[in-house]
C-alpha cells in the first residue's frame, strides 16, 4: 500500500508513504478536500532524521486503529520542516505560545481555512505518564467539532489575528532604541548570566550548540578586549571536542546532549551545526593560534567532505540518529547503535596494549559507562569521550607519550574501519541552499586560514553547484532544494542570505570578483521579493502565498542564524565592499525595525548582535594589489586571513580588469598598484589609507 506521499522527493515524506494513514502532501488537492467536506486538518511536521517523529510513526502512523480515525474524521497534511521552514515557522509559533515548548514532530489541528486551535508534540498511542494518548486526541477533538466548530473557528481566527498583530511588531516606530555600544554590552551580560561555569556553554541540560552566541562573544572580545567573553567561547568549545556530543572516531557534531556536560548525545548530525561549529573552532584558531582548534575544525569538516558530499559537490542534509542494531534484523534499530561500543569489541579489534591505553583515553568501561535508562537497547555499552589525554595515558601506563599517541590512533583508525561495516544511519540526501551557503562558508574560511586547498576547491565547487542547479540567472531567483536530478520549492529569505554570505565568505578567501559580483546581484534579487521597505526589514516568504496564515519576519538565532541577521551583516559588508549606499540604507532600515527586540531580548538574537558590531565599527578597507598566483601575493593574503578581523573588508587588485570594475564604485582603488614590481597592501579607513607595504611583518603590523 502507498498513499500520496509516495509522488513526493523530500525524504521525510517518503519515509510515510507507506502508513495506513491518507497522508497528503501540502497543497491544495488536501485544502480542497478538507473545505469540501468540512473536516479539519491534521497537520504533522517533522524531518527525517528525528528520532521522536520514527517514534510516533511506529506507534501511531503504522497503527491501523489510528489511521482509521485520522482517515475518517481529519484530512491528514504531511510537511518536510527541512523543505518548508515556512509553514514549520507559523505553527510553530501557535504550539510554543500555546503548550510554553515546541519541537518535532509537531501536530496541529487546523480548520479548512488552515488556522490553528490545538498543538502539541509528539503524543505517545495511548495515555500514559500525564500524556493523552494520541487516538484519546483525535477522538475528542473530532466530537468538539462536530459539537462546537463555531467557536473552535472563532477562536482559530482569533489565534491568526494575535499571530498577525506580533508579526507586525518587527518595524520602524518612533522612539525606537539606539543601536550604539551599551546594547552589545548588554547583549554580553545576559550571556554571561547563562553560562555554565563547571561545563560550559549555556544553559542547562538539554545542551544545544548555538554557534552564533560565539560569533558574537569573538567579536564583542576583539572590540572590548574583554577575556571573559573570549573565556566563555574557548571553554565551550574544548569541552564539546572532549564530549560525547563530539564523534571522536568519526569526526562531526550530534546534535545536542541530553546531559549538562556534552557526555550523552542526541546522535543526529545535521550539516548545518557542523557548518558553523567549525567556523567557531576556526575563529578560536585564529584568536589562539592553539591547534586543538584547528585539528577540530579539520575533523568536523573532513567528516562532512567524507560522508555528506554529493558526487557533484553538494552537501546532504543530515544523519539519523537511529540505526539497526543487528545487519540480519535491520527493522530493530536504536538510538546510537552505530556509534557506541562495549569494552571486549574494542580489546577484540584492536591489539594490546594499545587497547587499553584506548580505552582509558576514551573512558571506556568494562560495564559500560552508559546507564540503561538513556539506552536501554544496549548492555555494558561505552559512548567515547575524552576522559584523559594522551599525556595522562602515557603517564598511567608508564610509556612514552609518542608510544602511546602512535597506539591511540592506530586503535582508533581500526575500530573507525569496523564501525564503517555497520548499518549506516539513513543519510537525508536532499541538499538544501540554505545549508550549503553555511557549508560553503566554512570550507572557504577553513581553506584561507589553514591554507588547505582541499577545502577552498570543496567551498568553490559547492558554490558552482548551487549557482548551476537552484539559481536562475536570467531572473535572479534561487531554488530551495535539489535532490535526484530535480530542483524545486522557491527560496525563502534563508536561501537567499545564507547563499550571499556564502559567495561573500567564498570572495574575502579566494577573491574571485564573479563570487563578489553575484552576492550583490542575489542581494539585489533578496531586497525586491523580501524587503519590507517601509517597516524595514525582511519577510521569510515571498508576497503572494494565500495558504500562509501569516507572513513573518523572522529574527531568532536559534540552531541557524535567522535570514534577517545574515542579511543585516551581508548588506553592510556589501555596502563597504562596494561603496553601495542603497544596500548601508536597507540594513540601517532593519536594523531599526529589530532595535526594540534588540534593546528586549538580545539573547534571542545574538547574530544580530554581530551586525550591530559590524555597523558601529569604524569602517576598514584592506586591499592587496598583485598577481593572483604571485608567491608575493600569497605571503600578503596569508597575513591577513592568519588574523581575526572580522569587521574589516577586503579587496584582491590582482589586473587592470578587476582594477576598472573595482574602480567604478570605489575611485581610490585606480592608484592603487603593486609597489616596485611587488605586490603591495593598503590598509585603509574609509578608503584613506596608510602607505602600501610590501613586506608581510610589515603588514602584519599595520593590522593589529
């Protein structure tokens, strides 16, 4: 048996097509339906590599008894969050304002006209621990609306009318607070009210990265020179690389960890985090110059070259956390099955000694050290972590630390090549435009500042597929997701910024000015179908769509930075980068639409606490005249990407074309030349700059 969702290309709902339930895409075949019949509309939301949503399916979709009640009284609507961050954003919003929580799945029950009167989570089949059960759920809901649809209707538009009014919320009024630097300061208090001083990061357990909270610190310590806020990011991140959280033989992040100190992890990779974890490790790099964080950056970014590159450079979209247990029984799977080990197959893989030095190193325990309470599925089970270093295992066992170090990793690159013949977690192969532009931005920083090739030829290559299969040139218009051979769903205002930032990150590495060139022409492109001209600020959806109850502009910097503050930061570097006074004008115009949510809850939008930083720097320009593959050159671009910079531009001059099209925005670019036959840096204010220097100790000067 399949239902509609078997048409469908998004893996989620593919991975439904074959429940009992008459599942619909989102669309209008399922509206019609519903206002026909007058039904209200179950509307479930996941992805399809949550673990809860494989649980309510099991539970619940596959259940026949449930399927016929949600068959007979409900037209059921299956959406992709990953494809439709749209939709997920609204109902999202009812569910948090409505229950104090979200999360996925998430189920909302709707009217035919698509406005929302009850959510929730995930609902185990039947009661159980305070929880209804689910078909409890569709029963008395479905009596209600046979009994008292005017008013579940009434109080639905009432609901869209609240959601409406706070969406409006986001622009330009009278009065509005001053972006200036008490408010970044206020910004850093808050964090550091938040921060776990034992384990790091913030919060309590669960433990979720949120980069952008870092991209903010780093930059709040390099104006401030302020050490706590440089403190609070290096801690986090050395104690989520010794973690659980960290697959230490694998490379890559899981998603969060269910404890307070990074040991037990939620085991999903999403490719987002390991985007923009990696650009932390790498700015720490560069603040530090310690090679922990490089070497960690290296690992998260070669997992995802290794398991998460499409064969023409794309990157997919997540890893399940749940895996089959056993290859002979591959309908059984638990939560981490791929990942975690007992004592005696390590010992039986890999030889001794250097498997107990392993197994000290990485906390291994002969009964486990994961309690079965987490992972019931699994006895005398071990998750690894760094429990020692290599230094303290060489002291325990009395052996050279060399010795011991060469024996580690040894051990490890065969339990990596044993784990490689276990069942994979199911891979999410849609590539998204919005996550590919964070990729993009690591793997092109990681190539500057490591001086790695691999990684800059990755970064270029992804781009060049973005640009090839979800871009139209002729209309500016970017898609949101490609996957078999086909590109769909029109981009949303994260595709646009994220992309920009992308191209933007992808110039200020390798400096080719077509990469330059198209960031202000998308960005062109972002402003006319997002841009709210007269509140400021920018829709997360195109104008037009008569199924969303609601336009919103979204700003919270959640486990993604939100569209709105990428496209902040992008605009304001776009503006120096080429003296655009249009693009200054629209960021300055978001910037005092987001003021009071700013000056309310900056902890809610820490990268835009990133752009504040940027739009009160003294503008700085550096610009390096010289042959591109000149050694010269590249002893002058190796200098400047050593360093954190992050409010600061820069401009390659590298032939008499770039120098003409330059020029035409930025005039003071035409004297700008190589000094006596060597290429040459300016670093300027304004564009008023300082002598040229051709030397990269001078340089380097001139940049501190």
């Amino acid at each position: 048996m399949s239902n509609r969702l078997a048409r469908e290309q998004s893996p989620y709902l593919l991975q439904h097509a074959h429940n009992p339930v008459d599942w619909y895409p989102w669309g209008e075949e399922a509206f019609a339906k519903a206002r026909a019949e007058e039904k209200p509309v179950f509307l479930s939301i996941g992805y399809s590599t949550c673990h809860w949503c494989h649980v309510m399916e099991r539970e619940s979709f596959e259940n026949p008894k449930i399927a016929e009640l949600l068959n007979r009284d409900y037209v059921a609507i299956k959406v992709d969050r990953e494809e439709r961050p749209d939709i997920d954003r609204i109902y999202m919003t009812f569910v948090q304002a409505t229950t104090g929580s979200g999360g996925w799945p998430m189920s909302v029950f709707l009217t035919p006209e698509l406005q929302p009167f009850f959510g929730g989570t995930y609902f185990p089949p039947e009661t159980r621990f305070g929880q209804p059960g689910f078909a409890s759920v569709l029963e008395q809901i479905a009596a209600a609306w046979r009994t008292e649809r005017e008013q579940i209707v009434d109080s639905a538009r009432d609901v869209v009318a609240q959601l409406q009014e706070q969406a409006a919320f986001a622009s330009a009024r009278p009065g509005a607070p001053a972006i200036d630097s008490a408010l970044l300061d206020s910004g850093f208090f808050v964090f550091r009210r938040g921060f776990d001083r034992h384990h790091a990061g913030f919060g309590g357990a669960p433990k979720f990265p949120r980069p952008s909270v870092h991209n903010f610190l780093l930059r709040y310590y390099a104006r401030t020179r302020n050490e706590e806020a440089l403190d609070m990011v290096l801690l986090t991140l050395r104690e989520m690389a010794k973690g659980g959280m960290n697959d230490q033989l694998g490379g890559g992040f899981h998603r969060y960890s269910v404890d307070d100190r990074w040991f037990v992890p939620h085991f999903e990779k999403m490719l987002y985090d390991q985007a923009q974890l990696a650009i932390s490790y790498l700015e720490a790099f560069q603040i530090t110059r310690d090679r922990q964080y490089a070497e960690t950056a290296r690992k998260t970014l070669d997992y995802v070259l290794r398991d998460m590159t499409g064969p023409e450079g794309g990157f997919y979209s997540a890893e399940d956390a749940d895996s089959a247990i056993d290859r002979a029984r591959p309908e059984v799977k638990g939560e981490g099955a791929y990942y975690i080990w007992s004592a005696e197959e390590i010992r039986r893989l890999a030889e001794n000694p250097a498997a107990d030095w392993f197994c000290y190193r990485y906390g291994v325990e002969d009964r486990g050290n994961v309690q079965n309470d987490v992972h019931g599925e699994f006895t005398a089970r071990n998750i690894l972590y760094e429990a020692h270093t290599v230094e303290e295992t060489a002291e325990k066992f009395g052996r050279p630390v060399e010795e011991v170090r060469a024996g580690v990793l040894q051990a490890g690159r065969i339990l990596l090549e044993a784990r490689s013949q276990r069942v994979r977690p199911h891979l999410d192969d849609k590539i998204l435009t919005s996550w590919n532009g964070l990729m993009i931005s690591a793997l092109a920083l990681a190539g500057a500042v490591l001086d790695e090739p691999r990684y800059a030829d990755a970064a270029r290559r992804a781009a060049e597929f973005v640009l090839g299969r979800l871009y139209d040139p002729a209309t500016g218009v970017l898609l949101r997701r490609y996957r078999q051979g086909q590109a769909a769903i029109p981009g949303f205002l994260d595709d646009y910024a994220l992309f920009v930032q992308a191209l933007l990150d992808l110039y200020d590495a390798q400096f080719d000015l077509r990469h330059l060139e198209l960031a202000a022409r998308i960005a062109e492109k972002q402003g006319e179908v997002f841009e709210d001209r007269e509140g400021g600020g920018f829709f997360s959806t195109a104008a037009g769509d008569g199924t969303l109850v609601v336009r919103i502009k979204e700003d919270y910097d959640g486990a993604e930075p939100s569209g709105n503050s990428v496209a902040v930061l992008n605009l304001l570097r776009l503006g120096q980068l080429l003296n655009r006074a249009d693009f200054r004008s629209s960021a300055e115009r978001a910037l005092g639409a987001f003021a009071p949510r700013l000056a309310a809850a900056p902890v809610a939008l820490p990268q835009m606490l990133v752009a504040c930083e940027f739009f009160l720097a003294p503008p700085r320009q550096v610009v390096v005249a010289g042959a591109r593959n000149g050694a010269d050159t590249a002893a002058l671009l190796r200098t400047l990407h050593a360093r954190f910079m992050p409010n600061r531009v820069a401009l390659l001059v590298d032939s008499a074309e770039t120098r003409r099209r330059l020029s035409a925005a930025i005039p003071e670019i035409e004297s700008m030349a190589p000094a006596d036959s060597r290429a040459a840096a300016y670093v300027c204010r304004n564009y008023a700059c300082e002598l040229p220097v051709s030397e990269a100790e001078k340089f380097a000067e001139l940049l501190q």
